[in-house]
C-alpha cells in the first residue's frame, strides 16, 4: 500500500491530534514516519530516519519516532538515548505489540494512536511538561525515503 492511502485525512488528524494530546503534559518529542519500502534491518531505517528528522538534537534527548514501511509490512518504535535509559526493557517491545496488533487488524490509525498515546505517558512520567517547553519537533507526519 502506498504512502499515500495508507491514512486517508481523517486518520491523519487523528494521529496529529493524539501527537499533540501526548506531548501536552511531557517535554518529550513524538514523531510518525510513513515511507513504501524498507530495505534491510527495520531497526536501522527507523535510526537513520531519526536522525535525518534531527530527532537526536531535542534538549533532553526524549524523542520517540514510530516508523512504518507501507508496502513491506515494517514497523518500529525507537526512543532516543534519554527515554531509552528511563523506560522498562520490556516498554518498547509492549508499544510495538500494541500497535501491530491494531495494523493487523486494519486499524492503522488506532493502533499508531495507542502506541503514541502509551509512549506519551511514559514520557510524561520520566520527562513532565515544563513551564518554558517549547515543541522542538514538528507534530507533521513526515513521509518520504
């Protein structure tokens, strides 16, 4: 499935909105990637994606990006550095089961909603919102190799 149907705009608003409803209370930075195709190790596209978005330059290195190949049927979660060493081993894993289980089911909009909302509450927990947070990323789906 292409880039383009895989979220019509409804579903894109709804995952913005849940971007926007997760960071409300956390200094934290969550971003969702949407590219065709991913070549090789899923856990290495969504490392370099990151770090073409400049996710690795927020001020507490507490950004989470969701990553999904469309056409290869590829999904990831990484968190930077800062949330990578707060959360419990098993957070990253349980989000991305979440999240599967809903693409599975052709819910792609809720399942990258529960996984954005679930990460926003670990990072409201271990980075809460602060009186001079600004939002360091934009909330835009970015899509593109």
């Amino acid at each position: 499935m292409s880039v383009a149907k895989f979220l019509n705009e409804e579903e894109e608003k709804s995952i913005l909105k849940a971007i926007q409803l997760a960071e409300k209370n956390t200094s934290g930075e969550i971003r969702v990637h949407l590219e065709s195709k991913c070549e090789g190790d899923v856990l290495e596209r969504a490392q370099t994606v990151f770090k073409k978005l400049k996710m690795h330059k927020t001020k507490l290195l507490n950004g989470v990006l969701f990553y999904v190949a469309t056409e290869s049927h590829h999904f990831a979660i990484i968190g930077d550095e800062g949330i990578d060493k707060k959360v419990p081993a098993n957070f990253w894993e349980e989000t991305k089961e979440l999240v599967i289980s809903e693409l599975k089911n052709d819910q792609k909009a809720k399942g990258l909603e529960s996984g954005i909302l679930r990460a926003g509450e670990q990072l409201k927990a271990f980075f809460p919102y602060q009186s001079d947070d600004t939002n360091e990323l934009s909330d835009e789906i970015s899509t593109g190799a």
